[in-house]
C-alpha cells in the first residue's frame, strides 16, 4: 500500500487530507507531523512515496529548507508544496528545487487526490530499475549522426565514399530528417575542411534577396544597395555552400547558379564583371523536384548537375529501432546542457510511449520532446506525465503502420515490401489468410512499383515506360498503395 506524508502545522488540515485521501480508489496509508524535525525523521523511518509539504512551519525552517533534506534522502519522493500565500518566487523557487507540484490553499481536495494519485505513480515508476541510464560526459561536441538502422548505415557509407570527392551532392528527406547534419559531415570528411563551410536556407529569403545573398550585388544595383556587398558564393571560395531547400529557389536563381556548377563563374547583382570562384555545392530539399521538373517549376539541367550524388534521409518513423538510441543520445547531451545532473534515466513506460509515437516532425521533434520531458520532469526519472501531452495523448500505430520485417507501407523511394515473400507467406498462413493468392499479388505489384519509382526518383512518365503500363495506372497505384513521392528509403539488399 502507498504511503502519504503530510507536514502542516494545522492539525485540520492532516484530518481533511486524510479523509480526503480515504476515497481513493487505493487509498494510501496517510502519516502527519507538524514540524521540521519531525518531518525528517518520518521520512526516514515512514519511506512516504508522496509528501505533502506547508511552506510555513514554526521554528523558521520553510517547506523549502525540508524539501532539499527530503532530496537529500530519496530524491525519488515527490514532493507536493502547500501554501496559503500568492507569492510566485516562492513557487518558482519550489519548481526549480524540484518539487513535484505546488498547490494553494484553501484546497481543492478532487484536484489534490488526483494529484496524489499522479505523483503516487509517478514514484512507482521511478522505482523501477530506467529502460535509458544517462552516460557520462564525453568531450565530445556539437551534434552527430546517431542510427544502427539498415537505412542510416547506407547513409553513412555514401558519405563515407563521396566526401573526398569534388562533387555535388544533393541530400533529400522530409523536414526534420538532418539534411543539415549530412551536409556538414559530408564538409568535415572532405578536403576543403580547412576552407569555409557557409549554409543559405533558400526558403527564409525573398528572390531578390536570395540572388543578393548568393551572388553579391554593386552599389545602386537596385533600391536600397547603399554599397557593394559580397555574396556567398564570392565569399565561400575555396570552401562549401550548402543550399537548404534548393527546390524554392526562383527560375532566376536557378539559371545563375547553374551556370555556377558549370563553370564556376558568376556576376555580382548590378555588376558585369565575371568572377571566379572554387565552390563545392551541396543542396538539400524535402520537395519533389522531379514532379516540379515536370510541372516547369524547376530546371532539369539544374537538376542533374545538384544530383552528383544522392544522398536519402529516412523518415524517424521507417527506421523506428533507431528511436532508442536518438533518446540516450540527446539525454545525455540535453542533461549537461540543462545541467541535470541528478538525473538518472527515462523509465518502461515513458520509453514505451516515445517509441510508439510516429514522429511526424523527425529527428527534430524527438530532440524537443526530450528537451521538454527533461524540463518538466522533477525527480530522477522521466516518467510519463513529464512528456509533453501531444505525445502522451497521440494514438498508437496500427499494426500496418508498426515498422516491421514483413511491413507493406510503403514510400516513394523507399524500401517498401522486402522482394523475400517466404515472411510474408509465412505470417499469412499464420493468420489463416482465406485470399493468399491475391494478397501475395498485390504485394509483389507493390515491391515493383515501388522499386522503379526509386530507380527513377519518383518520375511517374519514366516509370510508366520500363513498366509498360500507362502513367495513369501508375498514378492509380501510387495512390492505391499509399506511396508517397517526397520520401525516400533504401531498398534492404537480399541478405539483409
């Protein structure tokens, strides 16, 4: 049975809680005191997994003051601070002491009894041995890639074989993925490591200011250009320019840096002087820049001279095993950087949910979930009322959806349906499947579909012909087989 402790000077306010308390469904046992001493002391003697604590007690000891001899003793106990008083200081001071929760008096005895509850549970979690420990300090700095997944590991070879290479690289994958982190890898592992490494996020910049912030512009060149500015391009000789978001460049600057990648010249805005520059370009997008080829929104010479090499970023949600480790990673990371170092780990339950989430907003979401989980939590151990509702609240996966050895999602370039179809049969047969024969068709039909639309980069045109069938059906089937074009995913090779 669940053990409450309630220190408060009012001997009513011990009755009133404790009766409160008696309506739980597992009504705890409910201990009191009224003083600092003898707070301590049952604390020690009692081992409550929740505490009720007044700020004001005689003697001039405070709630604080107990509340650093109670993390002294067990910094598992929740603490839940009481007062009668509206000072915020003293709530904010609780908080960062870390107390489970403050309340105020006259109290609200349902909302207190549901909170107990919260925190009774809270401390059961925090019992059990954390599914995630926190690691040491490592010198190491900055971020890194972090993923054991079949998908990643094809990721960091391609990098591993083309970073010494003069060559374009053009890094795909939905936002969040780490297109960024792809790029300045591929910079460090280069030989221009020693030269500048400069990033444009072509999105964030009107079209003229974009062109003016790669190319440079002259004074008087248009309203506003009060003197001469140097681009990025112009600036970055010798080094590396990574173009984030290349698709949402205008058919201006396209043109221009086209010419670029061909011959490694260019003119400042305004300017006719032809200049000389040495840059090696990487561009990154989670656009579909072959459908936006077609549509005439994108330059398909340019196109081919960005895609040197092509680098594709999963989505976190189709290389799930890496959640895992995406978690230790910025734990530790986030726990020196928010100073926690008292902190122990994330417990069963909130790994579980972490790793049930879909992760719509990738990587990127996952390291500012941990950042929140990590600034609400008040004990030890993450647990999950400290995750933020969102990812508490979100539906679990369906089984189509759960990421597995027979998965039939399916994306764009991705690996889709593994071409080995004894799992498939097997777990069918499992199943006691009465219409095998189709079902076995349709996931071969969708192995081939999918395998060519990675073999052309998503254009539907190319791969109507090498399949014989007409674009309208492979439109019809992208969309019957929820085959998304944006997204990319290795196909695992036969003895994976």
């Amino acid at each position: 049975m669940a053990r409450v402790l309630v220190v408060d000077d009012d001997r009513s306010v011990h009755l009133m809680i404790k009766r409160s308390l008696e309506k739980m469904a597992d009504a705890p046992t409910v201990e009191s005191c009224g003083d600092a001493d003898a707070a301590v002391s049952l604390v020690r003697s009692f081992k409550p997994d929740c505490v009720l604590l007044d700020v004001m007690l005689p003697g001039g000891v405070t709630g604080l003051d107990i509340l650093r001899d109670i993390h002294q003793i067990d910094s598992k106990i929740p603490v839940i601070m009481i007062t009668g008083g509206g000072d915020s200081s003293t709530a904010i001071e609780a908080m960062q002491l870390g107390a489970y929760d403050y309340v105020n008096k006259p109290l609200d005895l349902p909302a207190l009894n549901a909170l107990v509850g919260r925190a009774l549970e809270t401390r059961r979690m925090a019992s059990v041995p954390v599914a995630l420990e926190t690691a040491p300090a490592t010198d190491q700095k900055g971020d890194s890639f972090v993923g054991r997944s079949p998908q990643m590991l094809e990721v960091f070879k391609t990098v591993g074989r083309v970073a010494k290479q003069n060559v374009p690289v053009l890094i795909r994958g939905e936002s969040g993925t780490g297109k960024e982190l792809v790029a300045r890898s591929l910079y460090q592992h280069s030989e221009r490591v020693g030269m500048p490494f400069l990033a444009v996020n072509c999105a964030a910049l009107p079209d003229t200011l974009l062109e003016s912030e790669l190319f440079g512009h002259e004074k008087g060149s248009f309203t506003g250009a009060d003197r001469k500015r140097i681009g990025k391009f112009e600036q970055c000789n010798g080094g590396t320019l990574f173009l984030d978001e290349v698709g949402d460049m205008s058919g201006v600057v396209q043109g221009k840096v086209l010419r670029l990648l061909q011959d490694q010249t260019f003119e400042r805005v305004g300017g006719n002087e032809t200049i000389k520059t040495d840059v090696r370009i990487i561009s990154a997008t989670n656009r579909p820049l072959e459908d936006m080829v077609e549509a005439g929104q994108f330059r398909e010479d340019l196109l081919y001279r960005l895609n040197g090499v092509m680098v594709q970023l999963p989505p976190l949600r189709e290389r799930q095993g890496d959640v895992a480790l995406l978690i230790q990673h910025y734990l530790n990371q986030l726990t020196r950087e928010l100073h926690r170092t008292n902190l122990e780990g994330i417990s069963p339950e909130a790994l579980q949910i972490l790793q049930a989430h879909d992760w719509p907003g990738n990587v990127r979401e996952l390291q500012a979930v941990v950042r929140r989980a990590l600034l609400n939590t008040t004990g030890p151990v993450v647990v999950p009322d400290f995750l933020p509702p969102e990812v508490r609240q979100a539906k679990p996966r369906s089984d189509s959806q759960t990421p597995n050895t027979t998965e039939t999602t399916t994306t764009a370039t991705s690996a889709g349906p593994s071409s080995d179809l004894k799992p498939f049969i097997d777990g069918r047969l499992t199943a006691e499947s009465t219409d095998l024969y189709a079902e076995a068709s349709e996931f071969m039909e969708r192995y081939v579909m999918t395998r060519v639309l990675q073999e052309t980069g998503g254009n539907q045109t190319r791969t109507s012909e090498i399949l014989g069938i007409t674009r309208g059906k492979v439109r019809d089937r992208v969309k019957q087989f929820g085959i998304n074009l944006d997204r990319t995913v290795e196909i695992p090779s036969d003895d994976e």
